[in-house]
C-alpha cells in the first residue's frame, strides 16, 4: 500500500503541476500572438552627414539631428540604421514586442525545468515496494 504521507507529497507535487502548467499556458497566449517582433533597440542620436564641406564635420554641436535610429548587432558589428519619424510609434511597438517575447520564453524554459523536477517527484512518489521489507531489531 502508498503510504499516507507519500499520498500527500503525490497530491502537493500534482498540484504544483497543475499551477505550472496554468503559468506556462498563459505565457504561451503571449507568445502566440501574431504581432510584429523588431529586432534591436531604438537610439535618438546626432549624427555626421557624407558631405565633406559640411560644418556637422567640425563640431558635435552642428551634428544633424537628433534623429530616431534602430541600433542591430549584425556579425559582431552594430549597425544603426536611420528611421523615419512616422515609423517610430510601430517600431518602438515592435522592439517593446520583442522584448516581451525574450522574457517569456526565457520564463516558459524556466516553468518546463520546475516541471521536469516536479515530474521526477511525482514518480519518487508514486514508487512503492510491492511489500513492506522486513525490519530488523537493532
Ligand atoms: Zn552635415
């Protein structure tokens, strides 16, 4: 027979499954959402232009701008490429969107770990002899 107290930690362990699944299906809506992803971070800077005559070369205080630019990582490089103002409202949507997603995906890994470890309870606890072994008088 499951002892008492090992019918306890099954039922606990059944209940923290089913409050990590409810946590991880919540965070599954989110990252189904169908919403645009941006890649990168937004940066406002001011900015030298191609023109060599141009008085923007002299001094930081003539630089052009501050113009919205969406800064990437691409192959160990950061590129900065410039946005227009109209976008800026659906780009920082999407940049924020893609934050978002990073996060709770990073959370829906750490929820399948708790469930892992609470899988390997679940089957500690429900392990039991066929017959209770004989105990020895000390
Ligand atoms: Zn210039």
């Amino acid at each position: 027979m499951i002892q008492i107290r090992q019918k306890h930690a099954l039922s606990r362990y059944r209940q923290q499954v089913r409050a990590v699944q409810a946590a991880r299906q919540t965070l599954e809506s989110a990252l189904m959402d169908s919403g645009a992803l941006v890649e990168g971070c937004l940066v406002v800077a001011r900015t030298v232009c191609g023109k060599a005559a141009c008085r923007c070369r002299t001094s930081k205080r003539w630089r052009h701008g501050p113009y919205l630019h969406l800064s990437l990582l691409r192959k160990g490089r950061t590129r900065m490429i410039h946005l227009p103002k109209a976008w800026e409202e659906e780009v920082r949507a999407g940049v924020e969107a893609a934050r978002r997603f990073r996060k709770a995906h990073q959370q829906w890994r750490a929820l399948n770990k708790q469930l892992e470890n609470l899988w390997r309870q679940v089957e500690r606890n429900r392990k039991h002899m066929p017959y209770e072994p004989k105990k020895k008088d000390r």
